[in-house]
C-alpha cells in the first residue's frame, strides 16, 4: 500500500455517524440477546430499542448529508439508469447503503413496541399486554434484527479494511473491533440510560456491568490485535497527532477506567458509578472511531 | 466488445514535458490548482503533486544522485490511471457509477457517481479525487469521449517523444516485451510494471527502471475484496464472543435474581 | 547565423530534424533540447531506440540530460576549450576522415605568411588593432597564385554590366597542398593552434572530468566515417556569449574534420527559437541584412551606389556571383515600375544604416535619448537584457506603441516596474505616450511559418481575433497605406521612396468572405512577391535560374523562390508526408533541399560513402539520391573547374560547398567574421577565472554599451564569485506572456527560483525553498531556492567554482508574477551578431 495524496475526507460526519450506528446496532444486540435469554420485556431490552431507532434516522441523515452529492443518495438503492435494484454483495459501502435502509425498519418495529410496553399507546391488538418482545415471534424478530445490528455494526470497520488505506487496509480485525466496540458502547448507553432512570437496585444494572468487563477485555485485546496487525506501516499512521491521542485515550478512558469503575466501584450499586462507567465507555468507542478514522487520513 | 485498448508507457523516453497533463487538462476542461496561482513545491520540477480529481495525468520527477554525482539519474514517469483489468475502484463503488467501458477501460459516470468517495480509498494506485466544481469522483475516462469517435486520447496525441503509446492491449504488450529485451540488451535493466498477473493486467501499463517504490507505485497492488471474507469471519467471531459473554452474564443474573424475582421481576415493568 | 554561414555557405541549420533518427551519434551542446525543442526531440528519442548514443554537454543536468548516455558537465562559457578539446583529440589521434577532409574542406588551402596565430601573439591574431578594439582581416587570406590580370572592387567599378562585375571580381586561385603537410596550410595551423587543448586542459578549465571528456571524444570520433554519422545540435546557449559565433564555428570545424556535413545523420542542428525565428531571419527582422542574407546598405561600407554595393559584396566564385540578380529583383519588389536600371532600380531609395541598430545599441540609444519613438511588436523588452536600463529606455522615449495579446511589462512599465514600485521613478514624470493595441495570435491569422531546419509551413487563418484584435499584417498594411496616402503629394526627394513604395497585398473579398474582418490584407500576395514572378505576364518563377538582373521579374527574397510556383501551387501549404525526407511536406529553403551541401553524401566520384550512409549520388548522367541535390544536377563528379569561369563553373564537380568561394567547408575562415579565422577560448567578459589558456582574458572585440547603469564586474570580484546561467523551462515561453497568463501552464511553474547544488545551500545557509537575494553589479533580485543535486561545483584549475542557474520567465504582469531575472544581466555583446552574454555572468547569492 502506497501514502495518499487523495483524503476520502470521511470526517466528523462518518465518525459521529459510525459512533452513532456502533451504540445503535449494540443496544440493539444486546436485547437481542436477552431476548433470547428470556428478558425480551426487561427494561434493558426497551431502553435499547428505544435508543436504536432515533441513532439509526440520525445516521441515515449524517451519511447523506456526507456525499458530495446528497441529492443522488438514492443512487445506492436504486441504479439511476436503469431503475433496477443497485446491490453489491462484495462492496461493503453498498451492502451498508441497504442495511442503513433496512436495520431501521426492524429496528422501527422494536421501537414501537417499546413504546406500546410502555403503554403510550396501542395499535389495534398490539399493546402493553401482547408486545412483540418477549413474544416467540419477538425472538424471530430479534435474531433477525440483531443479525442485521451485527452487520451494522460490523460494516463500517470492514468498509475500512476494503481499501488500500495505508491504516485502514491493513488489517482484517477492523470489522471484529468496530462490531466489539459497538457491543460496548451499546453496553454502556445502556448502563448510562438504566442509572439515568433510576433504577438503582434493579439487577440489570449488575448484568450490564458483568457483561461490560466482559466485552470491554475483549475489546481491549482486540485492540492491541488490530495494532499487531497493522505492520509498520500501517502503526504509523496511528502513532501521530490526534488519532494516537485518541488511541490512547480510547484505551484508558473506554477501557481501563471503566473496568475498574464496573469491576471494583460497585457500579452496580451507585447510579453515579454506573452512568460514569456509561459515559467512559461510550466516550472510549467515540475516541476509537475517531482514531480510526482520521488517522490514516491526518497526513494530508 | 472491441478489443482491449489502453496504455504503454515507456518511462525511459519520457522527458517530462508536461504536454501530457495540459492536453488532458485542456480536452477535458479541467481547472488548474488555484486558478493557476500555485505555489512551487520544492520537490524537483513536480508542482502539481498528484493525481486526483482534477489532475488526471500528473508526471513525476526522482531526483537520484550519489553525493559525487557518479550516480545520476532524474526518472520521469507520466502517471495516470491504470484501467485495471480487476478494478478495486469498480469493485467497491456502490452506485455503479463506475463502469468497464466496450474498450476495456473503466470509466466513472459523473452523472452516476454521488460522491461517496469508497473508490478513493479503493484504488490501490491513488489515482481518484473528488472535483469540487462537481461534488463527485473523478478521474482519467481514457478519453472516453475520444475513443467513441475514434480519436486517440489526448495526452498520448500531445506526447512528443511518444512515452505514452495507445493502442489494442495485446499489440501493447509485446512490444514493450520486444522494448525490453532491447534495453537489456543494451545494458539497462527495464520491467513491464502491471503484466497480467497484476490485477488481472494493467490497461495502463509502465516499462520502469526501477522498483516501483521509486515510482511511488506499489509493488503488489491488490483489491480491496482480497480479505473481505475474512473480515467478515473475523467480524462474527468477535460478536461471537461478545454476545456469549452478554449471554452469559444475563443468564447469571436470571439464577442470581430468581429470589428476587417477586419482589422486583415482572413487577417492575409496569 | 554567421558561426555556420562562414563555415558552410549558409547560416541555417544544415540538416532537417527528423534526420536526426538516422544518426549513430547525437551531441547536444548549448541547448536543452528535451525541453525547449521537445517535438523536435522525438526524433531524438527514435534514434536513440534504434541504438545511437546521446551525449549532453551542459552545466546543469537537465531533462535532456536524464535521457542521455552520458552527460558532460562544464562551466558555462567554456564551450570553446570543450570544442578545441575534441579537435585537437581528433586531429593528434588521427580520427579524422581523411578523403572527406582533403576534398571538401579547405584544410590544405595555404595560407599567406603574414597571418599570426594566437600562439604567436598570445591571445590574439594578427591584425589587431588595439585602439579600435577591431580586427583587419587582410593578414588572415588565402596565398594565391600570382593574378594574369588585375581583380577587385576597382576593376569591377569599371564594368558595363553585370556579368563583367562580377568577372572583374574574380580572384586567381589559391595555393593548396593536398599532402596537408605544409606548416602554412589551415591543416597544420588548426593543428598548432589547438595543441594545448589537451583533455588535461579541458578538464582544468571547463571542470569536465578528463574521463568524462574522454568517453565523449570516443563516442563521437567511434560514430564517424564512412559507414556511420554523428550529428551536433545547440541553440542559445552557444549563442548567448560574446564568443558565440566563434563556439558554433567550432562544431563546424569539428564535424568537418569528421566528414559529418551533407550526409544523412550527420550536420549540425541549429535549434531556432522563437516560432519562425528561422522565418524572421530570412526575411528578415535584422537590422544588417536585407531578404535572403544579402548585407544591409551600409553608408559605413563602399555601398555609395548599386554597382559599388554588388562590387562590395558578390562572391564571384560560388553560387553567390548571382547576386547582381537576386538584388535587382528585390528593388523591383520594393520600387515596381519605378525601378528602372537608369535609377539604379531605386537603389538610392533604400534606407541605408548608419551604425549598429541592433536591439541593445537601440535601447542604449533610446536610454542616452536618441531615439524618440519605438513600435514594440511581438517582444517584450521590459524583460530583456539589463531590464532596468530598457525600462528606463522605454520611459525616454515619446511614444510607444505595443501590439501583444496581454497587457505586458513592457506595456505596463510605466505604472508596475519595479522602479515605479520603489519610487525610483514617478509615473507621473514619465512622459512616454503608450499606445497599447490588441495583437492577432497565430491561429487567427494565415501566414507561413519558417521552422528550425528551414521549413515553411503554411496555416490557415481559423478564427477572427476577438474585438479589436488584428493581425500584424494587418496593423503594417494599413499603417503603410496611411503613410503612403500622408506623403503622396510630397515633392521632397527624400520621400521619393515611400511614394514608389509598392503595397499592393490589397485584401481579398472572396478569401475573407467567411470572416468578421473583411479588410485583412491578402498573404498570399505577400507569399508571391517573395517567391518571384515574371512582371511582364505575372507568372510565378520556379527556381533561381528564373531571376532576373535586368528588371523584368521582381523577387522579394531570392532564397524562398520556388515555394510558389504557380498560382494554385502554394507547395508551403501541400502535406504529403513520407517516413523520411518528405519533399511533398511544405518547402523546404533552398529549393527543397532538406540537407544541405549533399553532395558531400557522396565520395569525389559521386558513389556514396557507403550503403549506410547512401543519400544522393551520381548515376552517371545526373545526381540523384533521397533529396534534391545541393548542386548542379547535371555537373559530373569529374567537372574540371573552369579557368576563367564564374559562379559555379569557377567550381569542379567535387566541391559541395557551392556558397563558398571555393567550393569547400571552411575550417580556417578568411573573411566573414570580426573575431578571428579560428575558434579561440575567451573567457566570458564576466568571469570568476582568469583565462588559463593565453594573456588575453575575454574577446578583445566584443562590444559594450557603456552607461552609469550597465557596469561590468572585474575578473575573480570577490563581490560577485559565482556563475550564473539564464535559461528555459518547458513549461514556459521566453518573457512569460504566453505562459504565464494560462492557468494551465503557470500552475506548471508557478513561481521564480534558482537553482543551486545542496554543497553551495550548505555554504550559505540555505534550505530548499527558502528565499534568497541574487546581486549582480546592475541589480539585486530575490527567488525562492530550488536545491538540488542536479547542480554541481566545479574545480576550476583545483579550485571550487560554484555555479546557479535561473529561469528567466518572470515578471511582474500576469497569472503568475516574479523578478525580471534580466534586471542582472548587462548590455555586452558578440561584435559579429550583437548577441549578448545572458549564459554566462556574476553573481551573488545570500540568504533572504
Ligand atoms: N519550452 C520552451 N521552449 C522554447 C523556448 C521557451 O521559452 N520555452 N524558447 C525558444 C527560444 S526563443 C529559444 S532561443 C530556444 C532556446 O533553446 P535552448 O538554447 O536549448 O534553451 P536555454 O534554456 O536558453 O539553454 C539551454 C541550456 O544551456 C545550458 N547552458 C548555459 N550556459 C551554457 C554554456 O555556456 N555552455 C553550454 N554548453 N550550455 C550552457 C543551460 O544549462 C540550459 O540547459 O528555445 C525555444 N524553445
Ligand atoms: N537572460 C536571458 N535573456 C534572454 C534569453 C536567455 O536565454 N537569457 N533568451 C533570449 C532569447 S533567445 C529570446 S528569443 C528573447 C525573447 O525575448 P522577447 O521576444 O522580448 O520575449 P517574448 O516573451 O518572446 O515576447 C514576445 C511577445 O510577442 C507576443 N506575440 C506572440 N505572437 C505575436 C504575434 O503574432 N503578434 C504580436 N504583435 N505579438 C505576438 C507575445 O505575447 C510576447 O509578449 O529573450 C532573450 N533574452
Ligand atoms: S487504477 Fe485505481 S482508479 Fe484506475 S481502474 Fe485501477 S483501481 Fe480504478
Ligand atoms: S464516489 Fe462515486 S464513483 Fe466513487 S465509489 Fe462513490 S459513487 Fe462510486
Ligand atoms: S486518456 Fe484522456 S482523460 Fe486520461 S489522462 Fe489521457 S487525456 Fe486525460
Ligand atoms: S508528454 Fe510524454 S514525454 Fe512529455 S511528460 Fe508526458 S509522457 Fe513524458
Ligand atoms: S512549442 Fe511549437 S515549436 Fe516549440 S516544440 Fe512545441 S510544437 Fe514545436
Ligand atoms: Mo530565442
């Protein structure tokens, strides 16, 4: 891979934007997952559909606004010569382009469930008592909701690593750390959205502890992966200005600091500990994405 | 499709003159950095820098000299897109703006193309930019327009020592194997850079004498897809993990809690 | 171009361009061809695919350089110690072709006992006169045979006609020694004056490596002969000294020795500049010649009436004894009917120069205000030579009027010079009237363009030029039709020319029918009172032999006749290319013979040299070959010459060189030029080194417009220890109008620098890109430094000698601004052409 001269000038709107979609698509997950465990109705699982859907529409609207012709964003869906569908398997932007599109539509539907449990409203038959969540359908829903999450939060890191960024494709890890990271942060909104409303003793707040250390040693070791990966060339353009910076931080602030927090300050006990652990972690994904973008790109 | 045309660039004859960017400048009406104010660069006689989206022939200068001047050598290389036969920029591009032409050329649409910018990061050769005037990518065409009626593109039209050399691929390629075999003969070590096994072959392809660092160009250029398996692999398997530690500790809590169960459980939800 | 008129006849560029490719050997020296002749270079390029070697002599290493076999470095101004190098290898290691050499060149011609070589007198020749800084040439002659009759300028003046002028003019033929042992003939002298021009010299003087030298001598002398040729290509920066014409005289002497000239591959390039330079010098722009290189009326010359000029100037013995023609036929294009052989054919109309008019001595005149009024068209002074001093010239005078496409610096100098910018002047003191008017470009106007090997090509006129744009024909027609009209009732004798003055290129409705412009004056009558034609029926001539002295044809410019034969034949226009000499593509001057002097193709018999090398030959009734032979077509190589002949039939059928006096190539010149018979190092008049090889420093003859503002440095001024060279880039045009203006190319270049080695950065303190102030003892200017490793010191008899080197495109109008580079250079000049020295000259460099 040789130096660029060309920037893609993916800049704050892509980073924000893949911060966005990490935290959407890792809330989302992990109500799948509790879904799956048997807690689709827990409170967990509403915060994080409640959440998905709104960050989701925010992106769809960063990466739009990202072209440089924002007015042809449908040209990803549909060929604008021949009207047909427009789908690429094997370019990530292409297959991001459709899940942008169709992760919100499932992610939609949990939205409104979350809203109907919460007894805001009904739709005919679907309400409080009969939500989709927690349904045998709902765990259909979810497995094909968090699959599509999964690929949201994975696609941009591979998106990356489909290039001959020096930085970007280096390495194959990018996808696995981005989905990591998007777990992590999801992890996180949560534990900031479950202290925010108070539910201090609720257990959930210990499950979403114990499952962040969990995932964010995991994300920590893929982390130094992925800089293992990289070969010189590629740790270069990390180890300089802001993204080495972020880096750091991303490491110390997202990483480190939370676990201890989660591990030895009984976050699960404190609403403060725990919406402090939240916000280092989600501060930490941020710091990564950013890292992770610009850096390869800081050069010019 | 018509057979297969494109580029033979002989560096070795190459005298950097230039009229290879201007003409290309000038038949495609491209804008010049600053509206020709531009700064110099310092690096030998190169001040336009790069290939990007309104450069889209840029010639390169490499200054090589030995403190004594025993070794002395100025390389010349008029750069440009290199029309791969397996493009990474086609590969990725996800309106289907790019396009493989009836001449085996690959050509983005402007009317297509919305400016995502993918095929930026893509192209192994650093070769596409983004034209402000138009909000989208771009690069060489190969003189598409030209090709239609006929023409040869203009930059190997307006090449004076005939560096740059058009024509059917085949034909292309053994001469510059006969060019070859004639250097060497005559003492120089050349190499045809973008054969067949590079990318499938290069439609733009270079006689170089030596490595293609010096040239800036990549030794083994290869499309973004080579691990896109892979990642995707890699991809589940962290999920993978990261949902079975979620998993597990959900599930833990359901036995921890399931005393609490009347009190808060269901309850809870109200 | 007097360097290859004096050594062959005719001073153009004695091959054709894309010869060039059939060459085993390219030398370019004094040019940077790649770059400022780059379509020419393709043929270069062809050669060199096919095997032949390239070697550039130049003190940089440039683009042409990077594609060359070897690149020989010398410090600028040293061309002539490089040159005398090779002749003396050449000569002392027997290299030279020696059929060639005793037959067609003038090597075993004797010369007389009083001629003096630099050797004896060292440094200069005999004849010198120290007063006068001038040279008298009577010592420098050919030793001839006792004359049966009497000759010369005062028997010719006695004659009734023509013919017998010139029979009166002929001399008795000189004395030879064909063994070429005879210590007096030009052989033996060529070998004695270039003895010291040893590879240990050349490398002590020049700062070439002996080895580097040595390689280039080897190639070049191993790629002549008979079976292989070695061509030699310069341009400017062969001219640009006060030694100019003497280092082209040089190259000639060499590829002569060699058997280089009038064989395919073979020659001497001499890579013309500006478009059409060829053209403009042919027709031309200078002020000492009229058409065709026949001397300018001169009041400083015997030139008092017709006869005393032909008297003065024909060349009884060679092609040239026709000049009684070519001149009547040109005063009858200027006077018509009124040209009658009672009035001299209007000879005493004709302007006649009264000293140096050259372009330096014009604005040193204009500047010591003698001059009140200058038309500037298709030039830019405001950025020539010692700039300041021309601008200041400019705002001497009472008018000015400027003809250019932008408005520039020279249109513009008198509110955007750097002294106006100072405050040194006051635009409001500034009297001059400055009328700027809007030029026509090329492709808006037709017309023939004459190009570097002497080929006219005709274009169309494409577009009409926007608004008040217009040709310069154009702007010429109507001023002289206005003049014209202003004195058609004067009765003062003096106006009498104007008045017979014939201006009849009256436009053409139909041919300007399909454009805006319907009063632009037809060329193609212009091209046919340049061609010739017949004044009784009109018809166009075909060849030479078709004019006439006895005023019944005119004849604008008796070297282009023949390019118009016929009304519907405009050969300048017809484009039959083949893959080689291409007659049916334009026309080439003489007579569309493409490499001159051919007949030296062929060995004395008329077979050729070798199959190889096979161009144009005797078949037995007549010459015949790949062009059209440079010689009598049907004239057997075993022609005697004729006794009491004049012309050509004063020549045998083995002398090529049909425009010297004695058929052959001079290595030794007699006459012709103000600075010696033979190729002498002189150090440039500005030099940091004393001249190694005699006492005599620079060219006692050289020429200097003195003036408060156009100072000289001494030699080795401490204040001013560095070399520095002018010169191009490719990607600019001269004074940058037509460069600097287009986005396109400016962002190519965008900025003034200079280019200095890393080792002279270092010394001073300099990184690249940094700025730094360039001083010479006329002006300071600043650059932004361009470090590289392309320049190199050089060890001038064992000591460093640092050389910069600058691109002088810059000025202060336009897209892209920058010093006038010339603000340094000085009014200083060749005594031959007015040349000046901008490549090579002092200065300093410090930090900014
Ligand atoms: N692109 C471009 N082409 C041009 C022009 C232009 O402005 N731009 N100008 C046209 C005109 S008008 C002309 S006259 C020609 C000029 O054509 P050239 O004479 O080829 O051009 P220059 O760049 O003036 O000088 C050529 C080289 O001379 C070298 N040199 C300097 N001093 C010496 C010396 O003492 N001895 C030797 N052997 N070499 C020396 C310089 O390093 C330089 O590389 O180009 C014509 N072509
Ligand atoms: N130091 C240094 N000085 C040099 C040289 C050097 O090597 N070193 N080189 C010298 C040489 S070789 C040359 S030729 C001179 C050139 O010096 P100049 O002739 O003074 O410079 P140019 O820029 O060629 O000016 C030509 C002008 O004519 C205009 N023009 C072009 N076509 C037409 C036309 O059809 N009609 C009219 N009316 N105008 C037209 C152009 O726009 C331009 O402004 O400079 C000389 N000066
Ligand atoms: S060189 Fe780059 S832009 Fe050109 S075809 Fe190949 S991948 Fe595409
Ligand atoms: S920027 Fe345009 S051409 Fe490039 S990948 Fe995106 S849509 Fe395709
Ligand atoms: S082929 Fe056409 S578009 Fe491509 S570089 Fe050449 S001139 Fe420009
Ligand atoms: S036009 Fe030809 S010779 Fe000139 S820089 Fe371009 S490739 Fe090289
Ligand atoms: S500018 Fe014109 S004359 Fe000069 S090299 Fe180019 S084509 Fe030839
Ligand atoms: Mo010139």
């Amino acid at each position: 891979m040789i130096p660029r001269e060309n920037l893609t000038h993916w800049d704050a709107l892509v980073y924000v934007e893949m911060f966005l979609a990490g935290v959407a698509a890792g809330a989302y997950m992990t109500a799948a997952i509790l879904e799956l465990v048997g807690r689709g109705r827990s409170s967990v699982a509403r915060t994080a559909h409640l959440i998905a859907f709104p960050l989701m529409l925010v992106c769809g609207l960063l990466l739009t606004v990202d072209l440089g012709r924002p007015e042809r964003f449908w040209h990803m869906i549909v060929q604008s010569k021949t009207s047909l569908p427009m789908f690429k398997l094997w370019s990530p932007m292409s297959m991001g382009s459709w899940l942008v599109l169709v992760f919100p539509a499932f992610a939609f539907v949990s939205f409104l469930d979350a809203l109907i449990a919460g007894r805001l409203f009904r739709i005919g038959g679907w309400r409080a008592e009969s939500t989709l969540h927690g349904s045998p359908a709902g765990r259909i829903w979810a497995v094909i909701g968090g699959l599509l999450a999964f690929a949201v939060g994975s696609y941009s890191g591979i998106l990356l690593s489909a290039t001959n960024f020096p930085g970007w494709g280096d390495s194959a890890v990018l996808g696995a750390l981005f989905v990591v990271t998007a777990v992590a942060t999801g992890l996180g909104a949560l534990l900031l959205g479950e202290a925010i409303r108070g539910q201090t003793s609720h257990p959930d707040i210990g499950d979403l502890a114990r499952a962040s250390v969990m995932v964010i040693l995991w994300q920590l070791i893929l982390i130094v992966v992925f800089v293992a990966t990289l070969g010189p060339a590629g740790v270069r353009v990390f180890l300089a200005g802001s993204a080495l910076v972020a880096i750091v931080g991303a490491a110390l602030l997202g990483g480190l600091l939370p676990l201890l927090l989660l591990r030895f300050g009984a976050a699960a006990a404190r609403p403060s500990m725990a919406a402090l652990a939240g916000v280092l972690v989600l501060v930490g994904g941020f710091l990564l994405r950013y890292a992770v973008v610009i850096g390869p790109q800081q050069h010019g | 499709m018509a057979a297969a045309m494109g580029f033979y660039t002989d560096t070795t004859v190459c005298i950097g003159c230039k009229a290879c960017e201007v003409a290309c400048k000038e038949w495609n009406q491209l804008p010049a950095t600053n509206g020709g104010a531009n700064t110099l660069s310092g690096n030998s006689y190169d001040n336009t820098r790069e290939l990007n989206g309104t450069h889209w022939r840029h010639v390169k200068f490499v200054e090589q000299f030995s403190p004594d001047r025993k070794q002395a050598q100025w390389l010349m290389m008029s750069d440009v897109c290199k029309h791969c036969v397996q493009a990474g920029c086609l590969e990725v591009c996800p309106t289907g703006a790019i396009i493989r032409t009836e001449f085996d050329t690959v050509v983005i649409q402007s009317d297509v193309c919305n400016g995502c910018r993918d095929c930026i990061a893509a192209c192994p050769f650093d070769v596409i930019g983004i034209n402000e005037a138009t909000g989208t990518a771009q690069k060489c065409t190969l003189c598409y327009d030209r090709l239609q009626n006929g023409l040869t593109p203009a930059c190997a039209q307006a090449c004076p020592t005939a560096s740059i050399q058009f024509g059917p691929i085949q034909e292309l390629r053994q001469r510059a194997d006969g060019r070859v075999s004639t250097l060497k003969a005559q003492g120089t070590q050349a190499y045809v850079y973008g054969d067949e096994k590079m990318l499938g072959g290069l439609n733009s392809f270079y006689l170089l004498v030596d490595r293609p660092e010096v040239y800036g160009l990549p030794p083994d250029p290869q499309l973004p897809s080579r691990s896109l398996g892979l990642s995707w692999l890699l991809s589940a398997g962290g999920a993978v993990v990261a949902g079975l530690a979620g998993a597990l500790a959900f599930r833990k809590q359901r036995m921890d809690g399931a005393a609490e169960a009347t009190t808060v459980g269901e309850g809870s939800e109200r | 171009m007097p360097g290859l008129g004096v050594s062959f006849g005719r001073g153009a560029a004695t091959t054709f361009s894309r010869d060039v490719a059939n060459s085993d050997c390219i030398t370019i020296m004094g040019s940077n061809m790649a770059e400022c002749h780059p379509v020419a270079f393709r043929w270069v390029m062809k050669a060199k695919e096919k095997g032949a070697k390239l070697i550039h002599v130049d003190p940089r290493f440039t683009r042409t350089s990077a594609v060359a076999d070897i690149h020989a470095p010398i410090r600028a101004g040293s061309d002539i110690v490089f040159l005398g190098g090779l002749i003396n290898y050449v000569i002392q290691n027997e290299k030279y072709f020696k059929d060639y050499v005793v037959s067609y060149t003038n090597a075993a011609t004797i010369i007389t006992d009083q001629f003096k070589d630099t050797e004896d007198l060292d440094g200069v020749f005999s004849g010198y006169d120290q007063q006068a800084r001038t040279y008298a040439n009577q010592t420098w002659q050919y030793a001839r045979e006792q004359p049966a009759t009497p000759f010369g300028f005062d028997e010719a003046m006695k004659a009734s006609n023509f013919t017998e002028l010139v029979t009166k003019l002929k001399p008795p033929p000189a004395r030879r020694d064909p063994t070429l042992q005879d210590p007096r003939s030009v052989f033996q002298l060529l070998k004695r004056h270039y003895a010291r021009y040893t590879p240990e010299m050349v490398e002590r003087i020049t700062g070439c490596p002996k080895e580097t030298f040595l390689k280039v001598a080897e190639t070049i002398t191993a790629n002549s002969g008979p079976e292989r040729t070695a061509t030699m290509a310069y341009a400017v920066a062969w001219t640009q000294h006060t030694i100019g014409v003497q280092i082209i005289r040089a190259a000639g002497i060499l590829q002569q020795l060699l058997g280089n000239i009038g064989r395919p591959g073979g020659g001497i390039l001499a890579l013309r500049g500006h478009a059409t330079i060829q053209g403009s010098t042919d027709n031309p722009t200078l002020y000492h010649s009229i058409t065709g290189y026949m001397s300018h009326p001169d009041t400083r010359r015997r030139h008092e009436s017709l006869k005393a000029y032909l008297a003065t100037e024909t060349v009884p013995t060679a092609f040239l004894s026709n000049q009684p023609k070519w001149v009547v036929s040109y005063l009858k294009a200027l006077y018509g009917d009124a040209a009658t052989a009672a009035n001299d054919y209007g000879y005493d109309w004709h302007p006649k120069i009264v000293g140096d008019h050259s372009h330096m001595a014009m604005m040193d005149a204009a500047y010591k205000g003698t001059v009140k009024g200058m038309f500037v068209m298709g030039q830019n002074p405001a950025t020539s030579l010692n700039a300041s001093l021309q601008r200041k010239a400019l705002g001497k005078l009472e008018w000015l009027v400027v003809r250019d496409f932008f408005e520039t610096e020279t249109a513009s100098f008198w509110y955007a010079s750097p002294e106006v910018k100072s405050g040194e002047l006051k635009t409001a003191d500034i009297k001059t009237e400055v009328f700027f008017l809007p030029a026509a470009h090329v492709a808006e106007m037709e017309g023939s363009f004459t190009n570097t090997h002497r080929l006219l090509q005709w274009h169309e006129k494409g577009a009409d030029p926007p608004g008040d744009g217009r040709s310069d024909i154009w702007f010429t027609y109507w001023l002289g039709t206005r003049l014209k009209n202003l004195y058609a009732n004067s009765t003062n004798p003096r106006d009498q020319g104007i008045k017979a003055l014939v201006w009849n290129y009256e436009p053409d409705q139909q041919r300007n029918a399909e454009f805006r412009i319907k009063d632009e004056p037809d060329a193609l009558k212009i091209l046919k009172e340049i061609n010739g034609y017949n004044i009784a029926d009109g018809s166009h001539l075909k060849a030479f032999a078709d004019i006439k002295d006895d005023g019944s044809t005119v004849c604008g410019n008796w070297i282009y006749t023949g390019c118009f034969p016929a009304p519907d034949q405009n050969l300048t226009a017809s484009r039959k290319p083949d893959d080689y000499v291409s007659l049916g593509w334009g026309f080439n001057w003489p007579a569309n013979r493409h490499i001159m002097y051919n007949r030296a193709s062929a060995r004395p018999d008329g077979q050729p040299w070798s199959e190889r090398k096979k161009y144009v030959w005797w078949d037995g009734q007549k010459w015949t070959g790949l062009d059209v032979p440079d010689f009598v077509p049907t004239k057997a190589p075993d022609t005697p010459s004729k006794p009491d002949g004049i012309g050509l039939d004063a020549q045998s059928g083995t002398d090529p060189f049909i425009m010297k006096a004695d058929g052959k190539g001079w290595l030794f010149a007699p006459s012709g030029l103000l600075d010696g018979p033979l190729p002498t190092h002189y150090e440039p008049v500005e030099s940091p080194v004393q001249n190694l090889l005699y006492k005599q420093q620079a060219s006692p003859v050289y020429k200097h417009w003195d003036s408060d503002i156009n100072k000289l440095a001494q030699v080795g001024d401490p204040n001013f220890p560095y070399v520095i060279t002018t010169y191009r880039l490719t990607e600019h045009h001269l004074s940058g109008t037509m460069s600097r203006w287009l986005p396109w190319l400016a962002e190519l270049q965008p900025e003034l620098f200079i280019e200095m080695s890393p080792e002279l950065a270092r010394e001073k303190g300099v990184a690249n890109l940094d700025f730094v102030k360039i001083s010479s003892p006329r002006a300071t200017i600043r650059a932004k430094a361009l470090v590289t490793p392309r320049i190199r010191p050089f060890t001038i008899d064992g000591k460093t000698v640092h050389l910069v080197g600058m691109p002088w495109h810059w000025g202060y109008q336009g897209l892209v601004t920058g010093d006038v580079v010339n603000n340094m250079s000085a009014l200083i000049a060749d005594p031959n052409v007015s040349m000046h020295e901008g490549k090579a000259f002092v200065c300093n460099v410090e930090k900014a």
